[in-house]
C-alpha cells in the first residue's frame, strides 16, 4: 500500500484498537502517538511505504460520533486506499483475515475491491487505471 488519500480523518471510539487493527493488523507504521488530555490522543497511522500521506484517527463520542460519520460520504461511510500493487494488497488483507465486503472488480477508474474495519467503515482498495 503506497499511498493513502491524503489527512483522512477516521473517527474511532477507541484508540488502541484502530492503531491494533491498522498497524498490528493491517501492518500500517504509528507516525505519531500524542496524549493531549480530557482523554483525546493525536494519533497518525499510515501504510508502509507512504511518505507524504497519513491517516488521523480522532475520537467522538455519542452524536457527535454519528453525526461525524454521517457526514463521510452522505451516509455511506467510505474511505479510499491506494495501492501500487492491487493483488499484492489484496493478498495481504486477506491474509490479515479481514473480510472483503465486494470482490476485486475492473472499472474505468481502476481496480477496487471493498473491505470493512471494524469500526463500521468501508474501505476501497483501488489501484487507480
């Protein structure tokens, strides 16, 4: 995985199990890890191999945390990881035991295949055409 759409926010209700499941699972580096009080944590994950892009995992409780994950996509939470090397990502996913909620598929765009965290997002693995 090379690249990740540049300073997405995710949302999480937890912190220590989005940097388990990204970098422990997903094999993503932990770039920055900042306590910050109250109970909030600055927290930057990114997949190997990115060097300008990372992921910001931030924290919301209650409305707040629907209303923030509402407002990703009208609704349909998604998320978009780009990748140099589709079957090799793809692999690697899988071999991590993370189910894939639509199988690899050829548009005009590129190759994408949708997986899930489990934090209730979707993911896009796409190598764009």
């Amino acid at each position: 995985m090379k690249q990740i759409i540049a300073h997405v926010a995710l949302v999480v209700s937890d912190y220590d199990a989005a940097i388990a499941f990204f970098c422990g699972r997903l094999g993503f580096d932990l770039v920055e890890d900042t306590e910050l009080g109250d109970g909030k944590r600055w927290v930057l994950v990114r997949p190997k191999g990115a060097t300008e892009t990372a992921l910001l995992l931030a924290k919301a409780d209650g409305e707040r945390q629907r209303a923030a994950i509402g407002n990703q996509t009208g609704g349909r939470v998604g998320f978009f990881l780009f990748t140099d090397d589709f079957s090799r990502d793809h692999a690697a996913i899988l071999a991590a035991g993370v189910a894939f909620l639509e199988e690899p598929r050829h548009e005009a765009y590129g190759t994408v295949a949708v997986f899930a965290d489990p934090f209730g997002n979707r993911w896009d693995l796409l190598q764009p055409a």
